[in-house]
C-alpha cells in the first residue's frame, strides 16, 4: 500500500549514474538560509520602505523601528535581509559601526524566550559562537543583561525578530526594547510577522511606538511567481537561460520545462496562498522527478505528481500527529466511507465501538467520540454537514473525509502504527 517515487530498482541505482538536469540544485531551495536571492523586483515598493527606514544610519541617526507584514512565502524575510545586508556592506565600507542580529522567534511563544536568545546572539557578537543561553533568571534581569551587551557592543544595532507573533499577547520585549536608551549605542526594532491582527493584540503604548512604520507584504499573483520561478530555474537547471536581457518569464529559453510547467506551478501557488516558498517546493519536487526518472523535460504531470505527494506527506504527517482516539474516530470514517455506510454520529459511533474492542482501546461516550470527530473536522481531515432527520425530528451530523483526503492516504498513514495498524489490515483487506 506504500506510495511515493521511490521504487525499488532505486536501491541498486548508483550516485552519479546518470546525467541530471540540473545546473545549480541550491537555487531551487525555498529556504533562504540555503539560497538568497540578491533582487526581489516583484518587491521593489516594500524594499524602498525598508531601505527608507534604515537610512537614518548612513546620516550617524538611529534606524526607524517597523513591523513587517504578510503571509508565509511574500518575501518579508528575503526582503529585510537583502536591505540589511547591503546595509551592513556599507558600513564595513565606511568604517561604521553595525551589528544586525537576526533573531527566530518561532517556538518561543513567552518574551521570557526571546529574551534568552537575544542575550546570546548579542553575547555572540563578542565572544563567537558556542554561547550558552542564560537560565534561572527573571526576564527583568535578562532585559539588564541585553542592555549590558549592546552598550558593549556599541554603535549601531538593528534587531530582526522575525516571526514575533509567536510571543503572542506576551509583548514585554517589544515594551522595553522600543523604550530602551542604553549609553553610546543606537538600536533599531524590525519585526517581522505573518499575523495581520498582530498590531492589535499589542499594548496601545507598544503599538504607538513600534508600529508607527508598517510595511505589509501582500500576497503574490500567479505572474509575479511565474516571474520568480523562472529566475530560479534559469540559474539552477541546464540550458536555461534569459533573452534579449529581460529576467521574466516571458524573455525564458529552456530545453528543459516545457511551455505549461512554470505557469501551472505559478497557477496552484496563488490559487492557494500566493506563496512563493510553495511555488518553489513544487517546481523543485517536480524537477527532482523528471530528473529522477532521466527524462530529460520537466513537464506538467510531474508539476501534478509533486503537489499530490506534496499534500500525501504532509497528510501523513498531520494524522500520524494525532491522539490515538483521533486515528480511530478517523478510521471509522475511512470504513463508513469504503463500506458506503452512513457518517451520522451515532452510526459512526457504534461502528467506532466495534474497532475499539478490535484493538482492545478504551471506548468513549458518543458525546466525546463527537468532539475527536470535531478535532479532526477542525484540521481539516474530515469534512462536516448538518442534515434533516425529516420533519420534526431535529439535526443531525454526518462527517466524510475532506475533499484532498482519500482512504488509501489514511490507511497508507496509519498501517505502520504500533497501536491502530491492526485496525487498517481489517479495513483495507
């Protein structure tokens, strides 16, 4: 029942067997910590805002603070690294003195978090790399400490603490940084965020202070991607190239893609998000299976096969995540559907009471059972409606799977579970 591209004739494949399509295989990697991109044109109204906020530096001033907006994949990252960064060459130029410290802030849902990696990144300035994270210390006492270090650092400072949402209502960091005066050194706030309610949640001081700037990535559109997609693949697939001196997709030479593979990729990205980071991934997975199969020409239904394998692992992913009560209301549902047997509650749970004495698992009452179901409903694996039982007989709930989710996908997640795979052997026999 397993799926993916991965056959067995893979295993006795040699490394280096074959010719490949690629030039440069980095420069399809989303990840910006793996390829930057040196332009983002589809960006250049957001990079003036950014480059006009850090200027102030060039002219022995002190770096506005912003908050930058935008959904995942807009380029927010890329964007306030690239401005920084030249940022920073000019002032290793000038003899001026600039540290940018960028900060993830993602998995530190407290200020008390943040405050511990800030005080290590600044610590790392001096010292280099391999500096423990300070514990035990109230977050008064860490906020002296980041203090101490930029006032030995000294100059200028400019603090990126990018995905700042993850702090959530806990702003006590970005209340004291955008106060803070420490001696002969000069700091500058940039956050960066994918939460357009963020400002909001912010106290009314915080926000009169930080968010005096804001700068909001909106999502792409299929022919800012499509342009994107084609600078990537121009450096990172052979016999790729630009004419005429125009970097679009229109100006693209290749005898690699065919003519649909790029504006289909650019098509499903902004149907969904208009991510680029996805656009990216599925244009990268696509070329990795033509590649693979030495085909030679990277086409549409390899596009098509990276976004179903694409959504297949990330499936698999969110239901081998689940409780175990969960994986069971789940499969209930997979075997109402496969036996076309009705998804109303109390049919469900009579069926989900059958696999639990399978399996020899705790059986919950159906109100519970309710909410498992209500779980899923909620993460999207499983669809709900409310129907009629006829006239004067009330509502009732009947759950199917979500539309991109398909019993074989379930069952293929769920056979190796040391705990529900028996329950899929009965199933899927």
């Amino acid at each position: 029942m397993k799926y993916g591209i991965y056959t067995s004739n893979k295993m006795t494949q040699g490394f280096g067997d074959r010719d490949t399509i690629y030039e440069d295989i980095d420069v399809l990697e989303a990840d910006v910590g793996k390829y930057k991109p040196t332009e983002l044109p589809e960006r250049e109204e957001e990079l003036d805002k950014i480059h006009m906020a850090l200027r102030p530096v060039t002219m022995d001033g002190s770096p506005r603070d912003i908050l930058v907006y935008g959904p995942t994949g807009q380029g927010k990252t890329a964007g306030v690294k690239l401005k920084s960064e030249q940022l920073q060459e000019w002032a290793n130029q000038e003899g001026v003195q600039l540290e940018v410290i960028h900060l993830p802030c993602k998995g530190a849902d407290r200020s008390y978090h943040v405050l511990t990696r800030l005080v290590k990144e600044l610590r790392e300035v001096r010292k280099g790399q391999g500096v423990d994270e300070p514990s035990g210390y109230q977050r008064k006492r860490l906020f002296e400490m980041v203090l101490d270090e930029l006032e030995t650092i000294g100059g200028t400072v400019i603090i990126i603490l990018d995905e700042i949402d993850a702090i959530g209502e806990d702003d006590y960091i970005l209340y004291e940084l955008s106060r803070a005066n420490p001696d002969d050194v000069k700091i500058g706030i940039i956050g960066i965020t994918n939460d357009l309610q963020f400002r909001n949640n912010l106290d009314a001081d915080v926000r009169s202070s930080l968010g005096q700037r804001e700068i909001t990535f909106n999502p792409y559109n299929a022919d800012h991607l499509q342009n994107i997609l084609a600078r990537r693949t121009a450096q990172a697939l052979r016999d790729t190239h630009f004419e005429d001196g125009h970097e679009d997709f229109a100006h693209l030479k290749s005898d690699v893609l065919e003519e649909g593979t790029i504006p289909l990729t650019a098509s499903l990205a902004a149907q969904e998000t208009g991510d680029a980071r996805q656009a990216i991934e599925l244009l990268s997975y696509a070329c990795d299976l033509a590649d693979d199969e030495g085909v030679g020409m990277v086409g549409e239904r390899h596009v098509r096969a990276a976004k179903e394998e694409i959504e297949r692992e990330a499936l698999i992913d969110t239901i081998g995540a689940e409780t175990t009560q969960r994986k069971i209301a789940l499969l209930t549902v997979v075997s109402a559907e496969l036996n076309d047997a009705t998804g109303e509650t109390t049919a469900l749970h009579q069926l989900y009471s059958n696999l639990c004495e399978y399996i020899d698992a705790n059986e919950l009452k159906q109100h519970t059972f309710r909410e498992k179901l209500n779980d899923l409903v909620h993460s999207n694996v499983l669809s709900k409606d409310r129907h009629g039982r006829g006239r004067g007989q009330g509502m009732s709930n009947m759950y199917t799977l979500a539309g991109d989710v398909n019993p074989d996908s379930v069952l293929d997640a769920l056979e190796d579970d040391s705990r529900v795979g028996h329950i899929v052997e009965v199933i899927g026999s």
